[in-house]
C-alpha cells in the first residue's frame, strides 16, 4: 500500500468557496511538478517545504483552475509520507477536475479513511487516535467532540498502555512460576498473583463503568417520548425544539408514526422521538404506530411520559405507567392550566416522586425544569468530559471486557487447583485483547472494518 500515491477530495462536495484535493506516498512531489505550473504558467521544477505556492493546475496543456499548493515533506506530516494539498475553487466540478487529472498522472483514488490508515499503520497515531478521528468528524455536540478529542490526545492509549504494564508484571509471575519453580522445595505464592489481577480488574471496571456515559457523550440519549393520543407530545416536542415541527391539533391520533429530532442539551444530544398515543384502536394504521411506540419505549434510554391532568386517569394511563418499570423515566403531569380533574395520587404512589414534574406545556411552564432532570439523571447535573478517562467507541468496551473476563477466569482457575499453565492463556489472551485497543495485536479484516466508516479523503 505505501508504494501507492494516493489522492482524494478532502472537503465536502457542494458550494462552497475552496476545495481541497489532498495527495500522500512517495510519488506526490513528481505528479505536482507534473501538473502545477506557477502565476507565470511556467513548470516548477522544485518547491520549498511546507510554502504555499500559487498558481494554476494543467492537465498537460489545459488549464483546469486556479489554485494554492502546499507541499509537505514527510515524515513529518499526517501520513508520515510526503503530502500535496491543493487548494482550488470550492464546488463539484473543479474538485473533481483537479482529482480526475491527478489520478491521470499515476495517483489511485484513495479508499474511506486511508489517510488516517496510513497515518496508524506509519505510527504516527494509535488505533484508538486514529478511531478518535472520525468521532471528531461525527461529533454534533461540544461535549462529544471534548471527547473525542481527548482520545485523540491519547488518553485512553496512555491509561490502556499502564494496565498492560502490570499485566506484563503479573504474567512474568506466572511464566516464573511455570518455568523455574520446580527446582524449589516450595511453590511460589499465589496471594500476589491474586492482588496484582484484582488491581488490575478494578481499573478495567472503572473503565468499562465509563462507557456507558461514554456511549450517551457520543451518541446522545434516546428519548421516547410516551402517552395517549392528545396529552401534549407534539406540543412538547415542539416546545423542546423551540419550532412547530410536529401537528399540533384537538383530534386525538394525529400523530401515526414517530417524528425524531435532536437538541443540544448542556453539550448533549437528546435524540427524541415522538410517538403515536397509546391506546386501544381498531384503526389498523394506528395500531401499527402504537406497536412502534412500545417498541421504542423498550429501546430507550429515557422514557417520557405525559398525563393529562385535565382529565381522569383510567385504565389506559395505567398501562402506561406499567410501561415504565426498569425504566429510566421522567413523568409530566401535563396541562395544569386547566382544571385539574385527575386523581394525581395514582402516579405519586406508583412512581418516583423526584421524577415527576407538573407543567403547562402551553404556557411553557415546566419545560427548565424537564431539561435540568434529564440532566440530573444522567450526569448528576453535570458533564464532566475535559481529563477524564471516559470510553466512547463499543469496540473498546468489548475488548476491555474480554479482557477482564479472561483475568477473572484465570484466577478463579488457580483458585480451582487449575495448574498455573493451564491458566497462562487466559492472561495472555487479555494482554493481547487490550493491545487490539491500541491496534498493537489487531487482524487485517479488523481493521479494514474500522476505516470502513471513515469518510473518502480523511
């Protein structure tokens, strides 16, 4: 792969002011002298390192635009390879010129997220740097690009980096045990063995403890936001949005299929969706929305659900509190603008009364109060990101866990009469699963799946 120069568009395709094509290997430096030619539309034979140099790029005598060039001599650069950036008119089609004519001068077009592949690959960032990147890209709100870049900076290689350390010291015990114990009266001890891995997993709970607030950081809360039809879920979605995105109207079942829209809540996502009103229907389409809502409900990681007060509660509201056992949850008492009719004793008795909020969605009562609970509920006001060692990326949170399960089977082995040998793999089977985090024991086709969801040119 490193004998390839590669090439692609770095910048979004559509309007814009400038684009920029980007090239990395080896062959950069002949193919602009190939294809730049300076203000004079003169060739250029040699550029000075890391100088923006103007001019025009020409597909043999054709003029395809005016531009800016940068040449960067590796290894210091993203790639640790040479690298060509140019800086042309932004757009579809003079991007695409300028790539079209680099790729007829012997680039390849480059796969999603080879740039930063190779960037890994020449050591010039870990595994998890390198995953930080496209978090950075994906990031929507402050607190997931914090993140994101603090695994970028290498917070999460440096502490997975000192847990493989000890690990390294315990399997010498182990290996010492194995190889010259035999030639002493007496067994090693086991009781450091013990402490050294009981060390070691409570740092990988801690870790694998974050990752839950990690995943909500990145990828926002779900929210299903529940009740029967006409209580105010269009109304509050609308109010959360601050814009009339759903309809709003007296006539109960008007929303049939779920709406999702996100906020930014104090540098979190809340991703919310709207369901259509639970209730007992002969309506075919409205009972597949309420199937749906139920669903959803399952899945969530929040549960909004909305009374009207204004009315009785009967069987149907019920229900729908049933729906919220094992359920993070927050209850509205909806519609406290209007004569309140319901006995709210019912939802007192049978939920967390911290978690209930009486509100007027029209009036816009209550609306503070619900996004300080969510708040509450999920990072206890909140959101600690900036150096703290937090577990975004699932695939991390899985091999921290093999890894802890495999410690924890090798001791309980020992514990057993298991010989020590017998139990050597395990160790060595977490060691290695915390080297796939950094990408220092990783397969092929893995990391082929990584870069997959990167974007062309990054």
């Amino acid at each position: 792969m490193a004998e390839k120069t590669i090439a692609a568009i770095s910048t979004a395709t559509g309007e814009a002011g400038i684009g920029i094509v980007r090239m990395s290997g080896e062959k950069s430096f002949d193919i602009a002298k190939e294809v730049f030619r300076n203000f004079k539309k003169e060739q250029v034979n040699k550029f000075e390192n890391r100088k923006m140099n103007y001019g025009y790029i020409f597909n043999n005598e054709e003029m395809i635009d005016e531009v800016l060039m940068v040449y960067m001599k590796g290894p210091k650069t993203y790639t640790r390879e040479d690298i060509v950036e140019i800086y042309c008119h932004g757009g579809y089609i003079a991007v695409k010129k300028v790539l079209d004519t680099l790729l007829k001068k012997g680039a390849y077009i480059a796969e999603r997220g080879e740039f930063t592949k190779r960037a890994f690959l020449n050591g010039r960032l870990d595994l998890s740097q390198a995953e930080a990147v496209i978090d950075l890209i994906d990031a929507k709100t402050d607190k997931s690009y914090e993140a994101s870049l603090l695994q970028l900076k290498g917070s999460v290689a440096s502490k997975v980096k000192k847990i493989k350390e000890k690990m390294l010291d315990l399997m010498a015990r182990v290996e010492f045990s194995i190889n010259f114990m035999e030639d002493y009266e007496d067994d090693l001890p086991v009781e450091p063995i013990y402490e050294k891995s009981e060390v070691i997993v409570n740092e990988l709970n801690t870790l694998i403890n974050s990752a839950n607030q990690g995943r909500i950081i990145k990828e926002g809360i779900k929210t299903a936001i529940i009740g029967k039809p006409n209580v105010g879920k269009s109304s509050l979605l609308n109010a959360l949005l601050k814009e009339n995105r759903a309809i709003v109207t007296d006539v109960a079942g008007t929303t049939r299929d779920t709406i999702e829209e996100s906020i930014d809540l104090g540098g979190v996502s809340v991703n919310i969706i709207d369901t259509a009103g639970i209730r007992s229907t002969d309506d075919i389409v409205e009972s597949i929305g309420v199937e749906k809502s139920l669903k959803i409900t399952e899945e969530s990681d929040l549960v909004i659900a909305i009374f009207d007060v204004s009315k009785p509660f009967d069987d149907e509201d019920e229900k729908i509190i049933e729906l919220l056992n094992n359920k993070k949850s927050i209850i509205l008492l909806n519609k406290h603008d209007l004569e309140v009719k319901a006995d709210k004793t019912l939802i007192y008795e049978k939920c967390d009364k911290n978690n209930i909020i009486e509100m007027s969605i029209i009036e816009d009562k209550g609306i503070q109060e619900l996004e300080d609970a969510i708040l509450d509920m999920f990072f206890d006001g909140e959101i600690q990101v900036n150096n703290t060692i937090m577990i975004t990326n699932i695939r991390h949170r899985d091999l921290l866990v093999k890894a802890r399960d495999n410690i924890i089977s090798a001791v309980e082995g020992i514990k057993m009469g298991m010989p020590l040998d017998a139990t050597e793999i395990d160790f060595r089977n977490a060691y290695t699963q915390l080297g796939e985090i950094t990408g220092e024991t990783i397969e092929e086709d893995v990391l082929d799946k990584i870069f997959k969801d990167f974007c062309i040119g990054k």
